[in-house]
C-alpha cells in the first residue's frame, strides 16, 4: 500500500448504498465520538450549501485535511466555520467539500488498521 491509498476496512453500515464510504475517525475533538470510530456518508457537496448548517458533517478543507465538524457559514463569503463540541472552533475555513453524516458505527481498531490509518493519505472519499 502506498502512502496515498486508503486503507481497506471492511465495516458494514445498517442502510448503505453503493455511494457510501466510510471514514475512520482518528482524535478525540467531538466528544463522545471516539478515535477509530467509523462514520458513514454519502458523496459530498462540491461546494458546501446551506443545508449543511448546523449538522454534524464531514468536511475537506482546501489544504486537504477532512474533519468531522458541525458546520456554520463562515464571516467571508464562501467560507466555513467548523465547530467541534471540545476543541476550539476553526472560523472561515475554506472547504474543498462537506457531506451530512448519516451514521456512526463505535469499532475498535486493530494494530494493523490503526498502523494503516497512521499512514500519510489524504482521505477516503477521493477513492469513491
């Protein structure tokens, strides 16, 4: 596996289609979501819109890191304010792409998934 190609996990969600990916979460910022947990979505927004406000999403800011975020409309037009429930909040961030989470499945990882997740990709969407 290189550094770009995500790492293959098989988890399956209770009402997934063909669309879903799954992301695994790695940090501790939003609260009782856990680090290794897997959450569900479908294909995102490109760009972000306003029906994503204050819902609990993923998102791929432009420098290419993907948070797990409530989303707000930012102060500067096109941009995102990303609200974690205990981190700091990241304010007008510009985002590649958002996506409503549609589900969360708590998992415990192996050594080996944490050791491939520990790899440098950019995120699990791009493959989809």
């Amino acid at each position: 596996m290189n550094a770009h190609t995500p790492p293959e996990l098989f988890v399956p969600a209770p009402s997934a289609t063909y669309r879903t990916f799954a992301y695994a979460i790695r940090g501790y910022n939003m609260g009782a979501i856990r680090d290794g947990w897997i959450v569900y979505a479908e294909p995102p927004a490109r760009p972000p819109h306003d029906g994503l406000v204050d819902e609990l999403c993923l998102a791929k800011e432009i420098a290419g890191k993907v948070y797990l975020r409530f989303l707000k409309r930012g102060r500067t037009p096109g941009r995102w304010d990303l609200l974690s429930v205990t981190g700091p909040a990241m304010l007008d961030v510009e985002l590649e792409w958002a996506t409503l989470v549609d589900w969360i499945k708590p998992h415990t990882l192996s050594k080996q998934q944490i050791a491939s997740l520990e790899n440098d990709f950019t995120d699990i969407a791009d493959a989809t």
